[in-house]
C-alpha cells in the first residue's frame, strides 16, 4: 500500500505511462531518424495522453529548437530532452504540497464540480496530515446533499479526526463559520472544508464559495490560506474548461488531480501547468486511505520519459 512515491506513481499512472512509453517505444524503433516529421508525431502522441494541444505543441517547438542547437541525434536524447522540457514546466510553477500558515490553524478550502472526488481527497488528507502529528478539523461544507456530511463522518472516523456539521439543506457560510470556531478552540493545526460540487445553478455555486470564503476570512487572518480545486483525469480537457470557471470565481492556489489510475490522460498535469499556471499539489492513485499522494514532478516525469 505504502512505498516510496515513485513506485507509488509508476503504478497509479500506469495506463498514461503505457501510452506514452508504448507509443514512444514504437516511434523510436527501427533507429529512425530524429527529424521534424518524427517530432509531428510525437506532439500527435502527446496530445493523446491530453498534454492539451497549445501545451504539446510548445513542448515538440522547444525539443525542435534543441535539435537544431545541440543536435538530437537518437532515441535516448530526445527522452531526454522530452524529459527536461516536461519538467522545467512542472517545476516553474510548483510548490510544497501545502504552506502552513504562521499562525495555526491553516485553512484548506476544497471546491470543485460534483463526483470529481471532493470529499474522498478531504478524508484522505485528513489522514495524510493526521499520520504527521498534525491536529486535523474537518468541515462539512457540502450541505445540499443529505448523505454528503454522512460520508464526510465516515471518513472522519476513518482518519481518527473530528468532522463539524449542520443539518441538510443549512448554510454552508454557517458550517464553515462553526468549523473555523471549533479548529481555533481545539487548537487545531489544519481545517479542511469540503463543499457540495452542484447546485440549482452555476452563479449560486460560486456565490456560496466566495460567501463561505468572506466568512472564514472574518474568523481567522488570512483564511483560506489554501483553495485546493479538486479536477477528475479521467475527464480530460474538461478538466480544463472546469478549472477555468472556477479561477475566474475563486482564487485557486493549487489543484488536486484524482482519478489518475483510471485513466491514460495523465498529461492533463502538464496541460494545467502550461495553461492555468496552478501547481498540481496532490495526485489521486486509487481509492483507499493513502492513495493520495504530493504531486512530484520529477517522479511523474521519469515515470513517463524515463530510462526504464
Ligand atoms: N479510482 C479512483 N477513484 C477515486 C479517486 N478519488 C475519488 N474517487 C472516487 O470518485 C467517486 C466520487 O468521489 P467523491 O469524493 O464522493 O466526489 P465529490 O466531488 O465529493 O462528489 P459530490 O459530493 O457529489 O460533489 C467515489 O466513488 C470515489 O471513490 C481516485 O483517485 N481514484
Ligand atoms: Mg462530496
């Protein structure tokens, strides 16, 4: 279950990893030369594994500058370069996995559409950040649905972690104004909030977060500290349209990637960062207690253009 987040990635990213290494493998057999028309078709398989189109095409225009200056003359270099051009990406714009505020407690707000995961990658870094020592409090901020705080507990339990609650259909500004008093009254370390993914419409959806947002910034200094938008892989540059909606309401410091075990378009990493410009902070791998892992780019790059 546990590992090191390299065997841990290899195998959640295992469908984009056999695309993209699949295709490479084939692409680069027969000792063909390393030439523009080569590079055309390794862009065309970048975008199948959803690197998104501006993304991929900045990526292949990068490694055909290189081949002119420094030559690209086999397979091995241009993994390489492939390599270096996917990560200097990634790493421009990344970031620990959470920044912990100076004064506790941190408050983590999670937004995003409906079924992307929202509530499974709260539970899950409840026990992330509760196997670290850290006192966790969790808010459950989702109160359109009656089962959605229910499910919420059970995760609670599950993490060892105390879950802040209203009846269904209560104000979610209210929950989280409860939550922010008891994280401060129990001296907790981190709040998490989870919020509902639908509403009667969009306006009311990104109305209530930035409600939800004004009352936490009244209770505690600078909170949310974080605002995690919880995007599903497996939904490709949806993903992306998504993401972009929710910057325009809601100032999102970073992303939490799931579904990355179902789904060969794993690329969509390289794509946030190329178009959005927000850090994928954490990767979902599966759906048990620790499959939701820091996002390391240099993990995630090996795993893809790596020597073996
Ligand atoms: N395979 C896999 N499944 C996941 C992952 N993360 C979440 N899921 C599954 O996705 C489904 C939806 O997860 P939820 O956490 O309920 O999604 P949500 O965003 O809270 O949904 P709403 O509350 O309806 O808006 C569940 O069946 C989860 O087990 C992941 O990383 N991998
Ligand atoms: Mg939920």
């Amino acid at each position: 279950m546990s590992g090191g987040f390299f065997e841990r990635i290899k195998a959640g990213l295992s469908k984009t990893r056999n695309l993209v290494r699949g295709s490479l493998d084939e692409l680069l057999g027969g000792q063909r030369r390393i030439d523009a028309a080569l590079l055309e078709e390794v862009e065309e398989l970048l975008v199948s594994a959803d690197f998104g189109l501006k993304t991929a095409h900045d990526i292949i225009q990068a490694v055909e500058r290189r081949r002119h200056r420094e030559g690209i003359a086999d397979a091995v270099a241009l993994r390489r370069a492939l390599a270096q051009e996917v990560q200097a990406r990634l790493l421009a714009i990344a970031q620990e996995s959470l920044r912990f505020a100076g004064t506790s407690p941190t408050v983590l707000l999670i937004v995003g559409v409906n079924g992307v995961g929202k509530t499974t990658s709260v539970g899950k870094l409840a026990h992330y950040y509760g196997s670290m020592g850290k006192r966790v409090v969790l808010g459950a901020g989702d109160t359109f649905r009656a089962a959605a705080a229910e499910q919420l507990v059970i995760w609670g339990v599950r993490a060892g972690v105390e879950v802040i609650r209203h009846e269904a259909g209560s104000d979610p500004a209210a929950v989280a104004f409860d939550a922010a008093k008891a994280a401060v009254a129990r001296r907790a370390d981190l709040l998490i909030i989870d919020t509902a993914g639908r509403l009667h419409n969009k306006v009311n959806l990104m109305e209530e977060l930035k409600k939800v947002h004004r009352v936490l910034s009244r209770e505690i200094p600078g909170a949310p500290h974080e605002t995690f938008l919880v995007l599903d892989a497996t939904t490709g540059q949806n993903a992306l349209a998504q993401a972009k909606i929710f910057c325009e309401a809601v100032a999102v410091s970073g992303i939490i990637l799931t579904k990355l075990d179902g789904t060969a378009r794993g690329g969509i990493i390289v794509a946030i960062a190329g178009e959005l410009g927000v850090p994928v902070r954490f990767v979902g791998l599966g759906e048990g207690l620790d499959d939701l892992r820091p996002f390391d780019p240099e993990a995630f790059t090996q795993t893809l253009f790596g020597p073996e």
